[in-house]
C-alpha cells in the first residue's frame, strides 16, 4: 500500500490497486481494515512502531531522536502530503479520527516509549496525561514542518525541545549518569 502512495499519492490508494498489487483479495481487505482509509491508516502506524525507540536516556534526548527522525520522513513531499490526507480524514467521521490518535498515540510507539522510560527514571510524574503529552511534544513540530510547510532549523529544534521539556515538567536531569 505504502508503494502505491509513493510511486502515485495516497488518492491512487484503492481496494482495486491494493488487491492487484499484494494478490490479496478485495474482501480480505475489507475484512481486516474496515475500509482504504482503514489500510492507510494501519499502514502509517505499522511504519512508525517499525521505528526502534531510541534510548538515550533522557527524554530530551530521546525525543530529539525522534523528531529529527520524524523531520527526515517529512522532508519528502509526499510524507507531508500523506500526514495532511491524514488529518482531513480525521476530520470527516469519528471512525477515522480513532485511527488517526491511535496511528499518532501508540502504546509501544516511539514517543510513548520514551514517556515510560521518562517516568521509570523519575523525569516525569508517573500520572502525566499521556494524550495530553503527546499533543505538547508532537503539536510545535507539525505546526511549523506540516501545517507552515517550513523547514525546521537545529536552532528551532532545539528551542522546541526546551519548550516541550519545561512544559511537561520533566527536570532535565540524566539520570543514568
């Protein structure tokens, strides 16, 4: 399915192309994902818990693993595209708005893992609004990289990881040190 959206966009994204190209049948399809969206859906979040959280072991540094990983996949066009087919899909029914959190909060998706590990060490209260959380650590990011269609410096990186720390009150202490 990702190959579809690659070579052609996310709109080529069809039961008919998806069945002619994974020789899986049509109702298979249905079955499993409920609908395309479905399967686009289940496709981008198998990509992202693809991705091993790093460890750094610190949240700081951990997440800024992770959104520089993130900013690399939305240096492509089409990436950027994809994400922004997401959030209008998200926007039409309840259904997809479910598979859009559940693809952007995932239990063992990167940034949850880095939340736990957080809260293992001590840098973050063990009762954080995990949802919450993840709408402070991921909304600058997509704000600028996405929604401003802007590139994001290491400065700004660096300034959103700061804000992004101070705001989940996590004290920036390495406690692996």
């Amino acid at each position: 399915m990702l190959e579809i959206v690659a070579t052609d966009s996310v709109a080529a994204v069809t039961a008919d192309a998806v069945a002619r190209r994974s020789g899986v049948a049509k109702t298979t399809l249905y079955r499993h994902f409920g609908s395309t969206d479905g399967l686009v859906f289940a496709a981008v979040a198998d990509s992202v818990t693809a991705q091993a959280p790093p460890d750094t072991g610190t949240l700081r540094g951990d997440l800024e693993a992770i959104h520089r990983r993130y900013l690399d996949v939305a240096s492509s066009q089409q990436n950027r595209e994809l994400f922004a087919w997401m959030v209008a899909k998200s926007i039409e029914s309840a259904e997809n708005r479910e598979l859009f959190r559940r693809v952007r909060v995932q239990p063992r998706g990167p940034t949850t893992v880095a939340l736990q590990r957080a809260i293992a060490r001590g840098e973050v209260d063990a009762d954080i609004d995990v949802d919450m959380a993840m709408h402070v650590i991921q909304g600058p990011l997509i704000s600028q990289r996405i929604v401003d269609n802007s590139d994001v410096s290491d400065s700004d990186l660096e300034r959103m990881l700061d804000m992004t720390i101070r705001a989940l009150g996590a004290d920036g202490i390495d406690h692996n040190q």
